[in-house]
C-alpha cells in the first residue's frame, strides 16, 4: 500500500477498483443524493492522489480513506449551505418513486422514504456512524480510527442514534 | 466464575442485543445475554424492535454509479500521471478499464490544433522554400510556430474553463500551466475560476496554477481579494498559506476579515492566525 505514496500512481487504478463502490456507498447515504455522490467519489480520489504523502503507512488505509472522504463531505454540505439547497429528500423520494409500482415495491419505497426523513432528521454524528456502521459495515473499532476517538464513545454514539431511530420507527408505527 | 451466575439489567442486555446483531459481542456475553431474553419478555420486544430497525435501514438501497464515474476517474489519473511525470506502467487492460475522454469537445479541441498547427507547418514551410533559409528565417519559423501554439493552448484553455465537467475544469487549468506566460485574458479567466468554481478541486488547482503567476500585481491583488470569498476551508489554509509564503503583508487586513467570517472552522482560524503572526512580525 505504501507504493502509493512513493510517486508511482499505478495502484490508484486498483484502489479505485476496490474502493470506489464502498465510498459512493458512504456519500450516498450521507447525502441522499447519487450524482453529488458521484462528483464526491471524484473529489475524494483527487484528493488521495494530491495528498498520497500525507498517508503514513501507519493504521489502515481505509481509515486514511474515510479520514479524507469525511472532509469531502464537509465540503460538500458547507457549500450546499450557502447555495441554500436543501438536503435531498424530495429528489430521493421521486428518483425511487418513478416506474411502475407493484404494492410489495410501493410500500417499500414508502419505508425508504420514511427512513431517509428519519435519517435526515438525525445529528450529523449521529447519523454518520449509523451510515458507517450499518451500510459500510465498519466495526466499532474501525469508525474509533477513522473518528479519532474512543471505542467506547463509539460504542455510546451508535447505541444513541440506534435508540433515536427506534423512536423515530415507532412513530411512524403509530400514524400507519 | 460460573456464567450462568452471571445476571445483567435490561439496560445493558439492551446494549448488548445491538452489538449481537452487528456480530460483536463476545461469546461469553452472547451466553449471558441469550440467558436474560430468555426469561425477559421485554427484551424480547426489544430485540425484534432493534431487528425491524435494522431491516428498515436495508431498505434504503445503493444505487448502482454511472458508467461515466470510472472513466471520469482514470482520466484524472492521467491529467496527475501527466503532472507527475510519471512514467504510466504497463498496466494490463483489463486493470485499468477503458480510457477515453468522456466528452467530446476536448477531443475535438485535440484535433483542431492539430490541423491548425499542420497548416501553419506548411504555410511556413512554403514560406521558406520560397526564399533563402536562413537562419534568421529558421529562428523567424520557430517563434510563429510558438506563438500560433501558445494561442492555441490559450484557447484551448480558456474554452475547456467553460464547461460544466469539473474535471474538463482541471485539464483546463493544468492546461494553463503550459503556456509560457499568461496575458491579462487567462489571469483573469483563472481568477475567476478562483473564485467562483463550484469544485473545491478545480479552486485548489487554479491556486496552483496561478502560483507561477505571482509576479503580476494583477495576480497579487485578485489573490487578496479571493480571501474575502472563499467558502472552502481547504482553499482558505491554502490561500493563507500562500501570503506567508510571498509575504503578503497587504494581506493582513483580508486576513482579520476572513477571521470575523460566520462559522469559519477552528482549524482555518488557527492557521488563519498563524498567518497574520508571521505577516506581522518581519
Ligand atoms: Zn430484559
């Protein structure tokens, strides 16, 4: 892994293969939005080819990744800010509504738009290690490296927005 | 200790129930943890609650990414591999996909100074033929060839600045970086870009770019000013870095704005007013 850094720009081919899924995954549910997403694929691969120095070696290189595509994202939602667009939701609902739907899809799509309401609803934080945890499959340990902080915390943070999005859930229970 | 001896609340065995579902609980706790829901109705609606919010999450599926974002990406890498100067490898095909410009004005931009170089090439040629071939002649060759391909870069440049694709943003910018000295037209294209790009990269690499430039007070002035305008924390450091380093100290005063700016990040202002010491001090 440590090629990468010594000038050589052939494994960046290779780690765009292997990692370009995960990372549009990360964006996509941070942002509810896939063609930002893709733009901040684009960016955060930008970025790891300008700053390869600043990879150590030390820790994993995924956590190196995810260090870099947080400031992506930070970015992102800081220049969204000022252009004052909201947060995807609208366009989510009507990307997913579109087409023809059978009951079993529509209740779906329901759901999903239900829980991106939610999710929206949720702390940046918050909602950032449910993203991490649940859709990129990081353990406990794994979001702590990329953090910079405790498991233990993590530990706190994941249980927290798991309870606020159980509430959230049995809410919306209620109202069906 | 005896396991089984082992009793925990329902607030931790709640704890617990998550980590279980996600796989990490240990399987001494997984024992003690199974031996409380067992007997504990409560913590059974618990883990089914915990079960339907994790299949909600699931429903929020990824999409696929368009096919464009790979080739986007390796045309990237070739814009870097060409900045580097790095030699690409023989990279088998299959590994680094297909490379193709994804729109076609560059290609045609591509093609079109071709021929216009060609045609300038055969004017010139006949030009010489037709008289003595001096040298004076050659070196007269040689300086309307450079001119006609600064122009054309220039063009080029200036064309590609204008377009939508982020990434055709870059190749311009890089492009700019090629011309032997920028007139008033590219500076202010690049300041611009400067400014106003909606890509925090094509705004780093456009600082870059207009590095080579800082000779200009045109340039000096527009980078001042670019302070006030910068939304981007990256841009901002790198800015601030950048007046040190020229030793900018007209800078100050746009520096003490940018520290006044709503929500400006800890990590900017700490450089920020690094900055403003070092500026101030000499
Ligand atoms: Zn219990």
């Amino acid at each position: 892994m440590l090629r990468v850094k010594e000038g050589d720009l052939y494994p960046m081919g290779l780690l765009f293969k292997r990692y370009h899924r995960e990372l549009f995954g990360f964006f996509y549910h941070m942002s509810g939005n896939p063609d930002a997403s893709e733009d901040m694929v684009q960016t955060a691969f930008y970025r790891m080819i300008k700053y390869r120095n600043s990879f150590t070696g030390h820790g994993a290189f995924r956590s190196w990744m995810y260090q870099l595509a947080r400031n992506v994202l930070l970015d992102h939602v800081e220049h969204n800010k000022r252009s004052a667009r909201q947060h995807n939701v609208e366009d989510y609902a009507e990307r997913i509504g579109g087409g023809t739907l059978a009951d079993e899809l529509l209740q779906k799509t329901e759901q999903a738009t239900q829980l991106r309401n939610a999710l929206a609803r949720l702390s940046e934080a918050h909602r950032e290690v449910l993203v991490m945890s649940e859709y990129q499959d990081l353990k406990y340990k794994e979001i702590a490296e990329i953090l910079n902080v405790t498991e233990g915390a993590i530990k706190t943070r994941y249980h927290r927005a798991m309870n606020e999005l159980k509430t959230i859930y049995l809410k919306n229970e209620d109202e069906r | 200790m005896k396991m089984n001896d082992k009793h925990i609340s329902c607030e931790q065995a709640k704890e617990w129930l998550t980590d279980a579902l996600k796989g990490e609980l240990s399987s001494e706790d997984q024992t003690v943890l199974d031996a409380h829901v067992v007997q504990c109705p409560e913590c059974q609606r618990e883990l089914a609650l915990t079960r339907d919010v994790r299949n909600w999450l699931q429903t929020d599926e990824t999409p696929e990414p368009s096919s464009g974002m790979e080739s986007r990406f390796y045309n990237m890498l070739t814009i870097a591999e060409q900045e580097n100067n790095v030699q690409t490898p023989n990279v088998p095909p299959e590994q680094v996909g297909p490379f193709h410009f994804t729109r076609k004005p560059m290609v045609w931009m591509q093609v079109a100074a071709t021929i216009l170089l060609l045609g300038v090439g055969v004017i010139a040629g006949y030009w010489l033929r037709s008289r003595k071939a001096g040298d004076e002649l050659a070196q007269q060759k040689i300086d309307i060839m450079a001119v006609q391909m600064q122009e054309m870069r220039q063009m080029m440049m200036l064309s590609l600045l204008d377009n939508s694709s982020a990434v055709e943003r870059l190749q311009a910018v890089s492009l700019s970086t090629e011309l032997d000295k920028a007139d008033g037209k590219v500076i202010e294209a690049l300041l611009t870009t400067l400014n106003y790009d909606t890509n925090t990269n094509v705004r780093l690499a456009t600082l870059e770019a207009l590095i080579r430039y800082t000779d200009e007070p045109q340039v000096r002035e527009g980078l001042i000013a670019s302070l006030a305008l910068q939304d981007s924390p990256m841009v901002q450091m790198a800015l601030a870095d950048l007046m040190v380093k020229l030793q900018e100290k007209r800078s100050v005063k746009a520096l003490r704005q940018l520290l006044r700016q709503k929500g400006i990040r800890k990590t900017v202002k700490t450089k920020v007013e690094q900055s403003i010491i070092q500026l101030s001090s000499v």
